[in-house]
C-alpha cells in the first residue's frame, strides 16, 4: 500500500549556519524496503542535540549537508515486504538520531514504538528521546530507590522535567535546578528549587542534604562537573549526559565527551563506592541491536503509560510549523521557555 501523498518535504542542514540558513528539500515519497514502514510525521522535536549539530559540535554527527531530527512521531503509511500489515494505520514512535525533519520517513520496523491510545503525537514526541533518556538514566543507571535524595540540574528542561516527575513517581526526594521564574512550578510538583545563577549551587544543594545526595543527573558538563561529583553521598552515583556548558565553544565537539569520559574512567577507579556515568542513548547499538531494539521498546513503553496515566505530564514550549523550522530552533536555543519546542506539518 502506497501514501497518496504527492511529494515529500524535508529540512535540510547545510553545514555551519544560523537557524536561518536551514534549507527545505523536496522530493517523492520514500517506498518502504523489506522490512520498513514509511511514517507520515505528526511531531517532531526540536533538541539540543541539533542545537549542537548545527554548529558541528555533536560528537558522532553525519557529514554535512544532512536532515536533522532526533526523534518523531507519526501515522504508518506503508509497509515493506516481511512488515505486518496490521502496522498500517498505527501511530508510532522513533528514534532516529537523524531525519526526523521531514514530513515522511523510511524507518526499520523493528524500531518503531506504538504509542497507547488517547496519547497525542505532540504529547507522545515531548516523551521519545527525553522520556527514553530520562528513564534509563533513572533506572538503568542510577537504579533510584525510594526514599533516596536526587540532583536533576536543568529541572525545568526537556529531559529534566521528565526526571524529576518519574524520581518523584518512584519514591525519591528531588532537589532540581533552574531559573527562579521556573520554581512555583517545580514547588507544584513537590521538587526543591535551587537557583542555578544564585552563584554557590553546591552550598545550597548540601544545606538541603547534608550528608550528600544520592544519584546527580547533569547535562550541563564542564567544569561544574567536578561539583556534581563532589555532591555524592557514599556509595551515589553520577550520570552526565551532555555539555550543554560547551555548546557555544569553537573547536573539536568530541574533546569535551572525550574529557567527561577521561574523568568517569577515572572516579570509577577510585575506591570510594561511587559511581559515574557518561549516559549515551545509542551505547549498546553498535554491539547489541538486539538488546538495545528490545530495552528501548520495553522502556518507552513504559514512558508512554506513565504520560497515559498522568504520571509525567507533556510540557510542550511551542508547536511550530516544519516550514518555519529556523524560528523553532532559535526559540529553543533562547533558554526561554519550559518543555520542548515541537515541530508539526
């Protein structure tokens, strides 16, 4: 079965450029392969990891010009050879890493995940890449308990205002940084706001745990990494999973991961009972597709029931259209607002 659609529209990043020199490609609609779907796009999201792209700056991007596009949501148009038939129809999820920018995408079906019923394209898209990564760092990693006190830096974020709501559903404490015109509504969810600009984040995180903190979920890297480090209580553990703090820098976008990963190899020898992690989504993609296909399913199916439940709920900045791609950029690389900014048709 073939799309009725007549072309198929895509973002195109150029190379090095402003927002603005994004560039639109036009061309027919992709015919499914054996053993692929092609997805119509309802959603897509505007990430930090094309914020960094677009600067040449994430660690294992494609060469330029290529389509960015982290994750998307959208409706099973066709299906290859060897796909069930009964995915057609079906709203479903991926992550794509690449290519999410388009208006319709070929994708290997065993990497889509169905989202429930009664969860919307632009809800379900706020929870691809930020829920998956939210949750593993929380489970798969730092393996929080109830009862135990976590540091979410960036609480107000993407990924951060996942984390805090799934910490909170699991029994935890949080403790979570962000601007104070984001702190009414993290005190609604019953986390304790600290100023990240109030200049001395680590003495007001240890007046609130004396004793230190149990698990510290850092995007920002840096040097501040050192303090997230120092934070831990005994036998706590670390995840950093970015270094939005080097974003602007020129040079080598691998030196700062290649840094993080030179200072977790080296806390993890230290005989101290903590732990460190350098989080990567893709980790086990390479070696183990198998395993990585059947976690990321098992996990973003979890997320998805928590946003069907009312567990975690979708924080959408914006919802802008794909034609207007630069302004969506621009606005989630302005530090302005809460949630993630979606791109629609």
């Amino acid at each position: 079965m073939m799309t009725n659609a007549v072309e198929r529209v895509e973002v195109v990043l150029p190379g090095k450029v402003e927002p603005e020199g994004l560039r639109f490609r036009r061309g027919p609609v992709p015919t499914p392969a054996s053993g692929q779907v092609v997805v119509t796009m309802e959603a897509t999201g505007v990430s930090f990891a094309e914020q960094q792209m677009r600067r040449g700056r994430y660690y294992d991007q494609p060469p330029f010009p290529f389509v960015p596009g982290y994750d998307l949501v959208g409706t099973v148009q066709a299906v290859g050879a060897g796909v069930d038939a009964a995915l057609l129809g079906k709203r479903v999820a991926a992550l794509t890493k690449t290519g999410g920018w388009a208006s319709h995408v070929a994708l290997t079906a065993a990497d889509v995940v169905e989202v429930p019923d009664g969860v919307s394209a632009v809800d379900a898209e706020t929870a691809v890449v930020n829920g998956i990564t939210a949750w593993q760092m929380l489970h798969r990693k730092a393996r929080v308990r109830a009862g135990q006190t976590v540091l979410v830096h960036g609480a107000n974020g993407g990924v951060g205002s996942i984390l805090v709501q799934l910490a909170l559903t699991s029994g935890a404490r949080v403790i979570g940084t962000a601007s104070t015109r984001h702190h009414d509504a993290l005190r609604a969810l019953g986390v304790t706001p600290v100023d990240y600009r109030s200049g001395n984040v680590p003495g007001r995180v240890r007046a609130l745990a004396p004793g230190g903190v149990d698990a510290v979920f850092d995007h920002v890297g840096g040097e501040g990494i050192l303090e997230s480090w120092r934070l831990l209580a005994p036998g706590g553990t670390l995840v950093s999973y970015g270094s939005a703090a080097t974003r602007d820098d020129q040079g080598s976008g691998s030196w700062p991961v290649l840094k993080l990963l030179g200072r977790v190899w080296v806390w993890n020898a230290l005989p101290n009972g903590r732990r460190a992690y350098f989080f990567n989504v893709w980790a086990s993609r390479a070696y183990a597709k198998g395993r990585f296909r059947a976690r990321l399913r098992s996990d973003l199916t979890q997320v998805f029931t928590a946003l069907q439940r009312g567990e975690i709920t979708a924080k959408v900045a914006a919802r802008i259209p794909l034609a207007r791609a630069a302004e969506a950029m621009r606005l989630a690389e302005s530090g302005t607002v809460a949630g993630k900014v979606v791109l629609v048709p």
